[in-house]
C-alpha cells in the first residue's frame, strides 16, 4: 500500500498537466451573421473593407444645411439649436456628394435634448422658404436619448412609423407596417444603448429590405413591398428637429455602396 499511494498521486498529477482545466476558457467560433447570441439578440455583421469617409476631416465641404446650426470641429460634425437660433422647423445638413441606392452605412453620434436622425434614401423638399432651404423626406434611422425608442425607422414626411424596435416588420402597397416577426427583445436591446455616450449605428439597404444595428445589435428589420411610396434610391442627410434646444454630434461617417451609386471619396 505504500509503493501504490506515490504511484497514484504521480499519476494524477499527469493527468490534470496533460489535459485542460475544467471551466478554462476556451475561444468560441466566429458567430454568423444574422445569428441570434445568447442573450437573443442579431450582432451586426463585420464592417466591410473598402468603407468611404464622408467628411474630410477639416469642414462641411460637401455637405449643405443652415450655416447658423451646423458646424465642424476636431473631426466631428455638430449641429446645435438655441432660444436665439431654433430650428426653422425640421432641418438637415445633406451629403452632396452622391446618391443611395444598396449600401453599409456606418456612424456614430451623441445627442443631448430633442431628437434627430440619419435620412437615407430621402428626397430633397423645396418648399420655396428662404428661412429653411434644407428639407428632405425619406426612410430616418431615429437618433434620441431614449433607450428603447433610437434605432426605430420612420418615414419622414410620408407613412411615419414603419418599424419599431425589436421588430421586424413588412408593408405592402396602401396598406400600413404589419409586424412578421422580432429580432430581438426590446428591453434588452435598450440595454445596449448608452445614454448621453457616444453610441455606433450601423444601416443597411438593399433592395426594399433595410436593416438598423445599435451598438452591434440589430435593432430593426423592414421589408418595403408598398411600391408607391418606397424609395430605392435618394440622398443622405442628418437631422436637427424643430422645439426646445438641442444638440447632435456625428463623427467616422463612412459608406460603401453595395451596387450602382456615388463612390468618391471626401475631398
């Protein structure tokens, strides 16, 4: 008995070296896109190579809106109004530099008071107003400091509310958004927001299927079969929303268009 009790905790002791420890962590497989994680929720797939920045680090060249509340510092985009320069109702600083059709688009923004939003696909309102010529109306991935409620999509100016988060929803011609399925808890979505921080949207269009990522979670999913009112292809523009005194900031706003569209770069 005294020869074996040696010879068991040798061979013990060679076995807990030779094989992994219970409970060690171990590298986990890269996660499809479009997969659900644990917590249930869609992770916004890779960024793509080949994304174009659209500005160019120095100022608003390019770009269009109200000069008395838009501005550009230290490589970020600011658009501000105060009680001694609102808003003259809904205005937008708008890309010149190309159209939208199928594309990634990538950003990230911090807002304080009111609300705004990133109109893609949107068409250009002349409403003959020398106070405000900067008005569009088209899809607007929502920006606001409410969890929850940033990252639905409306419609600016045409059917309004298309899809709320967590939804996944699909319209068809004259008839109103119905909701098909989910992509994820509400609640736990909003967990992913980060309040008064700077926050990452990813937006994806192809074809009538538009697809919104918050901070790496899939927020929206929506199918536009309504081919009266859906738009394929249009401007980018940022929003600031008429009331109360706000301010948005955008900054590493790059796309890559996935089939025909604009494709330089910001000069």
């Amino acid at each position: 008995m005294r020869r074996t009790i040696p010879c068991l905790i040798a061979l013990t002791i060679t076995a807990l070296v030779a094989s992994p420890l219970i409970g060690a962590d171990k590298p986990e497989p890269e996660q499809a896109a479009g997969a659900k994680s644990a917590a249930g929720l869609i992770p916004a797939p890779p960024e793509p190579e080949g994304m174009v920045k659209l500005f160019n680090g120095r100022d608003l060249a390019g770009w269009e809106g109200h000069p008395d509340l838009w501005s550009f510092k230290d490589g970020v985009v600011r658009g501000e109004t105060t009680k001694e320069h609102p808003a003259p109702g809904n205005t937008f600083l708008i890309w010149r530099g190309g159209e939208l059709k199928d594309f990634d688009l990538r950003l990230s923004f911090r807002i304080k008071g009111g609300n705004s939003g990133v109109q893609y696909r949107c068409q250009h309102v002349d409403q003959n107003n020398p106070k405000n010529k900067w008005i569009v109306g088209g899809y607007q991935a929502e920006v606001e400091d409410t969890p929850g409620k940033v990252g639905f999509l409306y419609d600016e100016r045409g059917r309004g509310y298309l899809c709320n988060v967590g939804d996944k929803t699909v319209c068809e011609t004259g008839g109103k958004p119905t909701v098909a399925g989910s992509v994820g808890e509400k609640d736990a979505i909003a967990k992913t927001y980060r309040k008064s921080d700077w926050n990452a949207y990813v937006i994806i269009a192809r074809g009538n299927t538009i697809k919104h990522y918050l901070n790496g979670v899939q927020t929206i999913e929506f199918t536009d079969n309504d081919e009266k009112n859906r738009e394929l292809a249009g401007l980018l523009a940022l929003q600031l929303h008429v009331g109360d005194p706000m301010v948005v900031e955008f900054k590493d706003v790059r796309i890559k268009h996935l089939a025909d569209g604009a494709t330089s770069a910001a000069k």
